[in-house]
C-alpha cells in the first residue's frame, strides 16, 4: 500500500523567494511520485513526475522536485516565486505494475505575497 | 477542448435523492477513473475502468454507489439516497496505458455536489 503525508498545510511566500513543499511517501514497492496543481474550481493538473531515472526532475511553471530514496520524500521547489504560483498542491503517489490508483496528499495551499 | 469533460459541474440535491454524473474522457484513453475530494482533503480513489471492465473499487464505494462505463468510452457515477456526507468533489481522470506516459491520469474540472 502507498501513502502520502504533505508537511504543512499553508506555506506563504513573498514573490520572488523560493516556494518549497514537502512530500514524504511510504510504499512497499518502488513508487512513480507525482505533484499536481490545482486552480480555483478546475481540476488537478500534472506539475511533474518521477518514474525512472535522474531523480531531478523538471516540469512546468519553474517547478522542479528531487526524488530522495533513502528519505522517501519528494519535495517541490521553485527559486523564484511568482504570484500566479498561488494554488493548492498535491502530491501523489502510485505503485509500479498493475497498481494504476494514485494516493494523494491532504494538499498544501500556497499564498504569495506582494 | 480535447480534455476530460464533466457534467454537471454543479449539483445540489436533498438528502435521499439519486443523483448521477457523467464523465467523457479523452478519446483515445482507455483507463477512466473515479475520485473523491472533500474539503480540505486530497482526491480519494474511488474506482476505475479499463475500456468497460471495472477493474478495482475502493471500500469508500459502498453499496449505494455504481459506477458504469459501457460501451468502454464514456462513464456514469450513480449515487443513490444520498447522505450530508456524500457532499464532495467528484473527480474523473482519464489515462492510456504503456508507453512514455507512465499512465499520466488527467484530471477533468470535476461535479461538486452538495447535499442539503
């Protein structure tokens, strides 16, 4: 089974400084790790994800995350925020195989200040 | 628009009616699932398709929920005698399987219900 805890639940930013959210996972077998980004009455979209490989990732809007194996976290920054970075985030995470459900974080509301 | 449509985006019932929504998924995806997001919480896997098979439901789908995709493309959610508790987000996602895309779901703006 996979699970996900997202440390704090509000993280506020000045704009320009570095945004970071934090993602511990626990899962029996290797994961695919994802973060999504969630507007104001739309759906979830797809920041980035780890699957395979380097264990940086980059995805879109400045996002990147690190894929730590020996601290199963995958946490999300960002240098530079900017005020349309402001939303709800979650991270995600999914088993390997046949496993094709994702489990989610309680999320994360990120505010930034002028 | 190519993505995950929903419909309705919105519902308001009272307490004990049924209520159903749609989903149309992308159209070459052949995975469909089901989420459920309250307030303050993160989407919950409820269900999910592939093609018309319904593959795998989670304990939070009791009995007076049903999910159908029948014809392997579009899918319904039934909730039947609704509780307070039922009020929620309903996401659908879509996926295709194998290949680079790691079976990346995409999500559509989801149904808002809510029970009075």
């Amino acid at each position: 089974a996979q699970s996900v805890t997202q440390l704090g639940s509000h993280v506020s930013v000045s704009e320009g400084a570095l945004v970071l959210l934090r993602c511990n996972y626990s899962s029996s077998v290797p994961p695919y790790l994802f973060w999504y980004v969630q507007y104001p009455n739309q759906g979830l979209q797809l920041l980035l994800k780890y699957t395979t490989g380097a264990t940086l990732v980059k995805g879109i809007n400045g996002f990147e995350a690190e894929f730590k194996k020996s601290e199963t976290s995958f946490h999300l920054t960002k240098p530079s925020a900017h005020m349309s970075d402001a939303a709800e985030y979650f991270c995600a995470v999914r088993g390997r195989a046949n496993d094709y459900k994702l489990s989610f974080g309680a999320g994360t509301t990120v505010t930034v200040r002028a | 628009d190519t993505g995950v449509s929903q419909d309705p985006r919105h519902k308001i019932t009272k307490r004990g009616q049924n209520v159903t929504f749609r989903c149309d998924p992308i159209s070459e995806h052949n995975r469909l699932y089901w989420y459920r997001q309250t307030l303050g919480q993160g989407p919950e896997f409820l269900t999910y398709f592939q093609n018309e098979a319904q593959l795998e439901k989670s304990r939070l789908l009791s009995d007076r929920f049903s999910a159908e995709r029948p014809k392997g493309s579009f899918s319904t959610l039934e909730i039947q005698r609704t509780e307070q508790g039922d009020s929620a987000m309903y996401l659908c996602a879509s996926s295709k399987p194998g290949g680079s895309s790691y079976n990346e779901q995409f999500f559509g703006p989801g149904t808002r219900l809510t029970v009075l």
